[in-house]
C-alpha cells in the first residue's frame, strides 16, 4: 500500500463546503490518499482512496484484474505487491491509457516474477538437498566402520574403526609380516558389511576370540576357493579373488 499525506484546508474551511468531513478535535491528524492492491475472489484491485487520520473517507476502484483460479490470483497478488512503487503510477496512468495498457504491462511482470521466484524456489530446495546429503554423508562417515593398515612396534596392523581415523579402533589384529596382513585383507575386504556384526560380537566377546573366528573363517574359504581353483596361489591365495564361491 502507498500512502501520500496531502495538505488539506483547516477543518472550520474544509466545513463550508463539505459538511463533517473532515472532523475537527484530532489534532495532528492528516489527509491522506492511499493506493493499495487488493485481492477480490480471484480478482486483483487496484484501489485510489481518501483516509483522513488513518479513517477511510472515499475511495475508488481505479483497476482491476480477472484472474483463472486462486492459484493465479495468490501469484499475481505477491508479483505485484513487491511493486508498490509503481501503485500511484499505475492508478493515474489506467484512467489515461486504460485497463488493456495496464493489464499488458502487469501481466509480464507477473510471469516473470513467478519464473524468477520458482527458479529461486528450486535452487534453494537443490542448495537444502545438498546439504542433507552432506549431512548424512558426515552421519554415516560418523558411524560408518572402516578398516585401516597401521605399523607399530615392527608389527603390521590391521584395525578397526568407526568415524574419525583417530578413533579408538574397535577391533585390531598384528602381524609380524606385511604379507600376512595383506593376506588377511584380500578376504577381511569382502566382509565389510559384516564390520557391524564384528563390533557387536566385542560388546560381549573378546579381541582373541575375535581374531580365531575370522582366521578360521579365512582358511575355510581359502581351501574352498583353491577346490574351485579360483585363487592364484602362492603366499596369497585369496588375491585375485572376487568375493565369490
């Protein structure tokens, strides 16, 4: 809405010739002419009006605009209210020019605003996806479990983890050689979605218990796979192995 605070005869003259209006006894009270837009149904209105101390004392209908559904009309309201700047333009130019000059001058900024906010609309919601994304990915890098190859004290580690590399590691198995590490990985690598299965088993069991389990279960597998002749032999049998039996 724009407002206009006009200056207007004191209220003994303004008496002589308009009887009542405007009333006298407000001091400080001004005139003022208001230009507002406003939603009727599915229409739009432009409204020209006359308030004297914030009181509405005549107005006018100076344009209106017929839109097809609620839809529209909410658009069209909230395009045009962000142009409040050309509402007494607007009201004075439709009397010269007409409605049909103000409708196509309107209608294209409307189309353009709501091309422009949806876009707006759409690039937020990718900004907000991505950062779920992200928030998620940092949730299960937080509670994901990770292996790690480690050397301490001329042993060759193979730990562990959940989150952060500098976490306590959940479980650790040594070697004294690399080789046997690695070969302890070529078949621990195809187990990962067992990892979680791994942290439960050391709530209760322990870090030994752990260790025998899991070689045994590489030395089964080790044996099957050579059966099949799927390993390639040598001090890793299980390198070239796909996860399969």
């Amino acid at each position: 809405m724009v407002k206009h605070a006009v200056q207007v005869p004191t209220p003994d003259a303004a008496n002589d010739r308009i009887e009542g209006w405007p009333p006298s006894g407000l001091a400080g009270a001004v005139t003022e002419i208001v230009v507002r837009l406003e939603i009727d149904d599915t229409a739009l209105r432009l409204v020209r009006a006359i308030e004297y101390a914030g009181a509405p004392v005549t107005e006018i209908e100076a344009w209106r605009l017929e839109c097809e559904n609620d839809s529209r009309t909410a658009d069209s309201y909230e395009a045009l209210s962000s142009k409040q700047e050309f509402f007494s333009y607007w009201s004075v130019g439709v009397q010269v020019f007409g409605r049909e000059w103000l409708n196509r001058t309107t209608i294209g900024m409307i189309d353009a605003f709501i091309e422009e906010r949806d876009e707006e609309r759409e690039r937020l919601a990718g900004e907000a996806e991505k950062e779920r994304l992200r928030q998620e990915d940092a949730r299960v890098a937080e509670t994901r479990i990770a292996a790690y190859f480690r050397e301490k004290k001329g042993n060759f580690l193979l730990e562990l983890e959940r989150g952060s590399i500098k976490a306590k590691p959940i479980w650790s198995i040594a070697f004294e050689e690399s080789w046997e590490r690695d070969r302890f990985w070529d078949w621990l690598a195809w187990q990962a979605d067992r990892f979680e299965e791994f942290a439960d088993f050391m709530r209760d069991g322990c870090k030994l218990e752990l260790e025998r389990k899991l070689l045994r279960e590489m030395l089964v597998t080790e044996q099957a796979v050579k059966k099949q002749g799927l390993g390639s032999g040598g001090r890793r049998p299980l390198r070239f192995w796909r996860g399969e039996l």
